[in-house]
C-alpha cells in the first residue's frame, strides 16, 4: 500500500497541493475564457481517477469481507463484532440526526431564505427535480419493507455490475463468509488462501491507483471551480442553510468523534485528527466513500493500530451502512426546505424525519449525491413538496465532500472503538 516512504512529499501534502492547484487552474480559467479547455482536457482526468476507484470498489469490498469475516474463525466472533458494529452504527447515526435537528430548529435557516428567489430556483432545477421525483415516487410505492428486499440481490452477478447496489454485495459477501467459517478449515482452505492472494493484488492495485490522486483532485477541483461559475447568487441566498450545514458536519468531525476516541480507545483526539486528515482530504475531494474505503483501510490499520481483523469487517460494511455525515446534512436539509417553504413541522413529522433518516441512510450508496434519492423518500413521506429539492441542489456538491469526510471518519471512529474493546476483552 501507499506508505510514506515511497513519496518524497507525503501524499495528503500532494493531495492539498493538487487541490491547490486546481482550484487555481479553475479560477485562471474563469478570467481568460478558459472554460473549454478545462471542460475538454482537464477535467476528464479528475472523472478517470473517480472511475478507476469505483473500478475497484466491487472487487475490493467482497474479497475484503469475505477474508475479514474468515479471519473471524466462528460464528461467535462474527455476532460479537457484528452485533457491536450494528450497534455504533445506529447510535453515531442517531445523535448526527439530533444534531441536525437541534441546529435546524434553533437557527432555522429556511426562514431566513428570500421567498421570491424559491420560485427561480425550482424553475431552474425543475428537470433534475422531477427526474429524482419519479425515482422516489417509485420507490416509496413498493412499500415500508422493500428496504430489506433491496438488500438481498436476486442475481449477484447483476448487483456486482451496479456501484449502487453495493448493500446487496456486502450481504453475499457476509452469507459466503459465514457460510465458509461453518466448514472445517481444511475444507476451505484454498478458498482462504485464494482471497489472501486476491485481496494482494487488488491492495496493489489500489496502491497504483492512489499515486494518481494528486492529478486526479487538481483535475476534478478545476472542473468544480468552472461548474460553479454563475451559482453564487444561489450561493449567498442559502448561506445561511451551508454555514448551519457545514458547522453541524463540523462538530462531527472535530468534536464528536474526537471525544469518541478519547473515552473508548486508547489512541490520542489529537493524533485521530491528524492521522485522519488524509483520509478526509480523500472524501473531501471524491465525495464518495466508497471511493475513500482503500485509503480509509490502509491508515486505520497501519497508522491508527486498529487490527486487520476489525477494518476489514467494520469499514466496508460501513461504508455504506454508517453515514453519519449524510444523516445530519439531510435532517437540516428536510429542516431548511420546510422552513422555506414555510411548512410548520409537526412533532409526529419530526418523529417520521428521525427515523426515516436513520433507516434510509442504512441504504444510502457512498457515491457523489447518493443521498439524493434518499432525501426525497423522506420529504415525500412527510408531505414536503418534493421540488423543494431544487432549493438546495445547487450548492450540493461542496457539502457532499465535507459530509463524506465525516461519513468516512465515523467508520473510522467506530472500527476503533470496537477494536479497543476487542482486544480489552479477548475472545
Ligand atoms: N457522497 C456521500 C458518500 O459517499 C453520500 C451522500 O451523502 O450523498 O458518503
């Protein structure tokens, strides 16, 4: 994997110089009309580092949780940590959701939006609107359960050909697991030693992969900084909305967590945050946690000390199961467009809120506004309009990179935690 020693500038250094450089190269492009130039030869690059990773993400979730579940040996060390990790999951998620709401209650961000501006708003996002709408809609009539049919693929080879679908490969990979760790080791032993080899040769993979990210960020950062030319008057009419947003995503990350690791691990708040700051400049600039998963497994088990055994279970699967990033964002979000649109929640709403946010996000994939979907499920099911969407599409992007940094450091934070237990109390 990517170690220190193989680059001379530490890669997160290069990462932040790629940003850098990117956003320069978007701005210089901005004043001399460069705009073609970056949208033709610049950023394809930044979209070719995002297709190597999701590339690999498949491959790389199955063979890591089929080796971290038979590397767990019995049934009973898989529910110890499985039950645990469940657990975490839902109580990080649940306390991101009463932040995001105690922040959207008391500032109420959408009362402070200009009514005159929601309707140009919807107008121009109508189409996107609308295309999620019918998704939703679709969605939301196959029923309160159909979320737990979802996770169960009907054909594996199809679900291994959709990123999204990431939920139903974890679920083959955890059966096959479990199925394999029943049998005796002999029986199973080229199995065993045939995903050791695998999993080898994907990390190689990974690794070569990651060597392109400084190029990869600067060229997605400078396609970033041309698409968002012209947006800024949406910009300062939802600022309030962005500012709450990325304070609540914030305290997440330097505070809740933090605190976390101080009373249930044994590793420092201050070497957490440092140790993590690569990881989140990874999300930060992919927006996707899938995407982030190869360097969030490398530096949670080599520079945080947590054990194979943990990461290669806790973090694929919360990858996609753990959002606490998207469960916050989305509660202020479903907050901000009530507000704005000047619907008065009731309690039994912010109830269905609560617990739609948690269970959705169970389903959400870690992949640029995977969440979007989702969020419309929940408007839809408290009787929000769902083109009030519109109100908050245009400045989505820059808090999806801050609310994947903390989706990835909530998975962090969790395989930590249940590691420090582990081997508190060994099997
Ligand atoms: N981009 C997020 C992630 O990958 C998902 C979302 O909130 O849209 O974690």
């Amino acid at each position: 994997m990517v170690t220190k020693k193989k680059f001379a500038v530490p890669l997160y250094w290069q990462i932040m110089i790629g940003m850098g450089a990117g956003i320069a190269a978007g701005i210089t492009a901005l004043k001399v009309d460069g705009i073609p130039f970056i949208r033709d030869w610049i950023y394809p690059w930044g979209k070719l580092f995002i297709v190597l990773l999701q590339m690999i993400a498949i491959p790389l979730v199955f063979v890591t949780l089929v080796k971290g579940v038979l590397g767990l040996k019995d049934i009973s060390s898989f529910s110890r940590l499985g039950g645990r990790a469940i657990f975490l999951y839902l109580a990080t998620t649940i306390i991101a959701v009463m932040l995001g709401l105690a922040l959207g209650l008391t500032v109420k961000p959408g009362n402070l939006v200009n009514k005159d501006k929601i309707a140009h708003i919807q107008e121009q996002y109508k189409s996107m609107t609308e295309e999620k709408e019918n998704v939703a809609h679709e969605t939301s009539q196959q029923g309160p359960l159909r979320f737990i049919e979802d996770i169960i693929p009907a054909n594996i080879v199809a679900a291994a050909t959709d990123n999204s679908k990431m939920l139903q490969v974890i679920f083959f990979a955890l059966f096959f697991g479990l199925a394999a760790i029943t049998i005796p080791a002999e029986k199973v032993k080229p199995v065993a030693e045939l995903m050791n080899s695998l999993n080898d040769i994907i990390l190689r993979m990974v690794d070569y992969i990651i060597r392109f990210a400084p190029y990869g960020v600067a060229a997605l950062m400078a396609g970033l900084v041309v698409d968002y030319n012209g947006e800024a008057g949406i910009f300062s009419a939802l600022a309030m909305y962005a500012l709450l947003v990325v304070a609540a995503l914030l305290i997440m990350m330097f505070v809740f967590y933090p605190l976390l690791i101080r009373f249930f691990t044994k590793i420092t708040p201050g070497h957490f945050i440092k140790t993590m700051f690569p990881v989140q400049l990874f999300a930060f600039t992919t927006s996707s946690s899938s995407s982030t998963l190869p360097v969030n497994l490398h530096t949670v088990e080599k520079r945080l000390g947590v054990s194979k055994d943990t990461t290669s279970f806790i973090l694929p699967v919360g990858t996609t199961v753990n959002m606490d990033g998207t469960s916050c964002y989305q509660t202020i979000a479903v907050l901000f467009i009530a507000q704005a649109l000047g619907i008065d929640l009731t309690v039994e709403q912010l109830l269905t809120i609560i617990g739609m946010t948690v269970i959705s996000s169970i389903g959400t994939p870690g992949i640029p506004g995977g969440s979007f979907v989702i969020l419309m499920i929940v408007l839809t099911s408290v009787g929000i309009p769902a083109d009030g969407l519109a109100l908050i599409l245009g400045i989505d992007r820059p808090l999806d990179m801050l609310r994947t940094s903390v989706n990835v450091t909530g998975d962090a934070t969790v395989a930590a935690i249940i590691d420090n237990r582990l081997k508190r109390q060994p099997a």
